[in-house]
C-alpha cells in the first residue's frame, strides 16, 4: 500500500523540520536516491509572482529538500518552465519566486526548461498522446521528485504532484493538450506526460495554500501542512480529500489511476488526516457540472466565458501569445479581445494574466446553476 505523510506546519519557519519528519516516516530518501545520482526537483514555478502570493512552491521548502538531497548523497538540480511563451519567462519567474536564489544557496543547479531542450519520447500505453515532448533535464535524471503547491484550479478543480509535471512540456504540446477542450481528455493527457517521466517521489507544499481562483488568481490560506509520498497520485488523493475534494473527480487523479498509477485508498502516517482537513473554496470560474443535453438545449441563454478588462488590461499579449485556438485577438488599436466562438474555456488567458486582466462572465441562467452547484457541493 501506498504511504502518504502528513506534518503539521504552520509557518515557513519549520519547513525545513516539518519535511525532515515527514521523509523520516516514509524510510527517508536514502531509499530512492543512491550516491552521485542527479536528482531532478521539479517546483511549480507558473509565473513570475513574489512568495507570499502563494502562487509557486516556497523558496524555504525547495531549499530544505536540496540540503536533503545533498545529505542522501545525490547530486539537486532545480528546474521548471513558466507557463508564458516570452523570452525570459521562465528566468523572471525563477528570480521573482526567489526559487534561483534559494537554491544556488543551498547548493543546487539552475535548469531554465525554456532553454535546456527536449526529446520527443514515446508514452507507455497512451490515453491521448503517443509521442510528446519532455524537457531534456527531466529526461538527464536519475531520480525525479515533485514539489507541488497545494492550490485549486480552473480546469482540474485541484492541481498538486501529478499536474505539476505538465511544466516539463514545451509550450506548443501544452497549447496541443489544452485544445483537448474538456477536463477528462485533458487529465488523461497529463497521466500521459506523468507516465513518461514516472518521478520517485514527491513533497508537497500545503503550509500556505491557495483556494478559490487558483492557480494564480486565488487566495491564499494558511493549511498547516507538509504531505509526502513515494506516490504523486496517493498524494494527490490524500491531499485533494484534505481540502474537500471528490478525489476522483479531479481530472489529472482520474487518468492517472485510469493508467494504473496510485492507490485509491493510500494509507497516512503522522498526523491524521482527518484533524487537518478543511474546506477550500472552489474556484468561481469553470465549466458547469450541468449535464451537458441540458447545456445545449439551453443555448445561448446558457453562457461562460472569459472576457478581458480593458481598464486592467496593459498589452502585455501574454494572453495572446499562450491561446491554443487562437481565440484571444489583437485588434487594431493594439488591445485585445476573446472571440467566444473560437474559445473553448481553457482559461490560459486568466491563468496567466499577470494582471488579473481576465474575468469569468456568465449569463444570469449559468449564474443560478453554477450557484447551486457550489450550494450542493458546501452542504456535501
């Protein structure tokens, strides 16, 4: 059976003492990592957003776990790729998180996946992509572990140890895969990405979560906790119930174990789980859970849709240049606009809006049922 641990961990400031206890209740890392490996540690560095925004994984908790690598006698690199197509994303990103910093200091290599080049590798029996591209640094590895932030999603309603290895793609396959259009193709396209680059293990930064309009434009929440696994999908299991998720609902959970991966009913050492759940909100934006006869015999009186705040708005393109249907267009005057016959609601834009410039609309019909939904889901 699959182990997750659990350590309460209620500031920054004990991270380093919260993850040592939670690898000590798993065997340590001594078990995965051998002496000289090259142990690739792959935060979530979505874009450039300082630490307390709650947005990648804390500087503090990437630093203590290369110290722990260093003292298992492997070999830390740290590396990610921004979810934006511009020259120097991922760099800014990795000097506004103080990521870059944090880990030279503790002694790691740097690895900017925008310029370290992938190779195109066949997917073990694939859901959606027989061959993708996988970031060459990953690939270099000997031992691969995720450092996830526990925080809600748009599109996967909850994004943790197995969604984050979607930031070793380059953006074109990522563009490929949000074309997908609905969250079940695109979480069995993500159990593809996972299942080519099979990680060791996986540590979890839940001290300050996100709920809400995650993953960039939630709130963040003090959760308390540190989670550990040699299991990224017994993780996100156990980490998705902890915040009051269905699990299995949770696109990237569900193709992951469609593709044999994780156990449904992990087992959890350390703290138990059931004193340090709590509700996040879900995020306000998304595709209704409404059936789907119902949603298109509504028609145009059904409706969601992203729209862009000119007032916020500042140019930037970075919604234009990261729209895979190329639905986002520029007009004349240099401004932006979402033509919503070409959207297909896979909210790049407002993910990755450094601004915030992207707001959910919803006709007065999508309003009452999505209500109803989040009513239904708070009494559950």
């Amino acid at each position: 059976m699959s182990k997750v641990s659990i350590v309460r961990c209620p500031d920054y400031s004990d991270a380093k003492k919260a993850i040592a206890e939670a690898l000590d209740l798993l065997g340590g890392l001594e078990k995965i990592i051998q002496p000289g490996d090259r142990v690739l540690l792959k935060p979530n560095i979505l874009a450039a957003s300082p630490p307390e925004n709650a947005v990648t994984t804390h500087p503090s908790l990437v630093a203590s776990m290369c110290e722990f690598v260093l003292q298992a006698g492997g070999k830390p690199i740290v590396g990610d790729g921004a979810g934006i197509s511009r020259p120097g994303a991922t760099s800014k990103a990795l000097k506004v998180s103080g990521i870059e910093e944090a880990a030279r200091q503790a002694g790691a290599m740097v690895v900017n996946f925008e310029t370290a080049g992938f190779t195109l590798v066949d997917i073990p029996d694939p859901l959606q992509f027989r061959k993708l591209y996988i970031a060459n640094p990953v690939l270099e590895a000997d031992v691969v572990i995720s450092l996830p932030k526990l925080k809600t999603h748009e599109l996967t309603y909850y994004t943790g140890a197995v969604k984050n290895f979607f930031g070793t793609l380059p953006l074109r396959c990522r563009k490929e895969i949000h074309l997908l259009g609905k969250r079940d193709l695109f979480g069995e396209a993500v159990a593809d990405v996972y299942s080519a680059v099979r990680p060791s293990f996986a540590v979890m930064d839940g001290i300050m979560g996100m709920e809400g309009n995650g993953p960039s434009h939630g709130k963040p929440v003090n959760s308390g906790v540190i989670l550990a696994s040699p299991d990224c999908v017994s993780l996100d299991i156990v980490a998705a119930e902890m915040i009051g998720f269905d699990p299995l609902k949770v696109p990237t959970t569900a193709g992951a174990v469609k593709k044999g991966f994780g156990n449904q009913c992990p087992g959890v050492v350390g703290t138990p789980l059931k004193e340090v759940k709590m509700k996040f909100k879900q995020s306000s934006g998304g595709v209704s859970t409404a059936p789907s006869f119902l949603t298109h015999s509504l028609g145009k009186y059904y409706n969601i849709y992203p729209r862009i705040n000119r007032r916020k708005c500042t140019r930037c393109g970075a919604c234009y240049l990261n729209c895979s249907p190329h639905a986002v267009e520029r007009l004349e005057d240099g401004s932006f606009r979402i033509n919503q016959e070409k959207c297909i609601l896979c909210y790049c834009c407002r993910e990755l809006c450094p601004n915030n410039a992207v707001e959910i609309k919803k006709s007065l019909l999508a309003k009452l049922l999505t209500e109803k939904e989040n009513l239904i889901r708070k009494i559950d």
